[in-house]
C-alpha cells in the first residue's frame, strides 16, 4: 500500500495504563518482596529508566544503595566482604606491586548512617554470573542481614523480579 497515509490510532488502554503505573509507582511491594526474600533476580526494559525509579524509592525508604557491574569483579566473597590484592599490569617499565583493597560491602556497611535500614548491592549485567556466583549472592543476606541483593538478570518488556534463589538449579 505505497502512498496510503495512516491514520493515528490510539494507544490499547493498558499500555497507557502499563506506561502510567511505571511512573507512578510506589515500589512497596518490590521492596517488601526484596526484605522478605534478600536476594531478587531483576528484569527490565532495554530502554533503561525503570531502575533509577526503583534505586530512588529504596533510597526513599531508607535504604543506602551501592550499583556495581558483575563483570570483571571475580571472586565475589573477596571482593565484596573481605580484604583482597589488586595488581595492576606493570607493562614491564616498573616494579610489580600489589595493592590492599577494603572490601567493599563491609566497607560500606560501617559507613552506613544510623537511620538507615541497610545496603541494597544493585549489581548489573548479572546474566554473566556463574551458578556458585549466584549461590553465593543468595546466601549473602543470610549472613549479614544489613545486606539486600538486586541482580539485574537481563531484559523484559516490564519491569518485573523473582526470588534469586529460584534461578539456582538442583543438581
């Protein structure tokens, strides 16, 4: 049909219902759901803007938040809550050295205000976690329940979450 005009048609009236309760929400029953399980398995849009909303509202409620990348962190139980060495490439011009990082999650717990009710770790690009990986972000709350873990497992055409522990596989 080359040369006919279209003519605009309204939008179905619950994408405009979808689109409008996106930018109204609250976020309670995210955060609800993340104080009752610890640990969520993140989905959302490509087009980005839904988790500056939901990074807002925990800082609303109280919640101190810290958005990390998944890749390049390697061993997360060093890296996150225990003291670990950084070498940077010394590219054969200087000395090889060592540095002593603090790890990042007790770092910050002890930074925390005293209103606060706790640190949710916002990691991205969390599909390329392996298994024990996830296992061990699924147990983190569990030993410091200060901590709240939000993993952002890839994209979906709304914003939705599921416990992380279901992504875990029984072997």
């Amino acid at each position: 049909m080359v040369g006919v005009r279209h003519r605009w048609r309204p939008m179905h009236s619950n994408g405009v219902l979808d689109k409008l309760m996106a930018l109204i929400t609250t976020g309670k029953p995210f955060i609800r759901d993340l104080e009752a399980t610890g640990a969520l398995a993140l989905y959302a849009p490509l087009e980005g803007g839904f988790e500056g909303r939901y990074l807002r509202r925990l800082r609303a409620n109280g919640y101190e938040t810290l958005a990390i990348t998944a890749r390049g962190l390697g061993d997360l139980s060093m890296y996150l809550t225990g003291i670990h060495g950084v070498r940077p490439p010394h590219l054969g011009k200087s000395n090889i050295r060592t540095y002593f990082i603090p790890p990042i999650v007790t770092y910050n717990l002890e930074k925390l205000p005293p209103k606060s009710k706790g640190l949710v770790l916002w990691i991205l690009e969390g599909y390329v976690l392996s298994s024990q990986e996830i296992e061990y972000l699924t147990g983190l709350p569990s030993s410091e329940p200060r901590v709240k873990v939000a993993v952002e497992m890839g994209g979906d055409r709304a914003f939705r979450w599921s416990p992380l522990k279901d992504l875990l596989v029984p072997a």
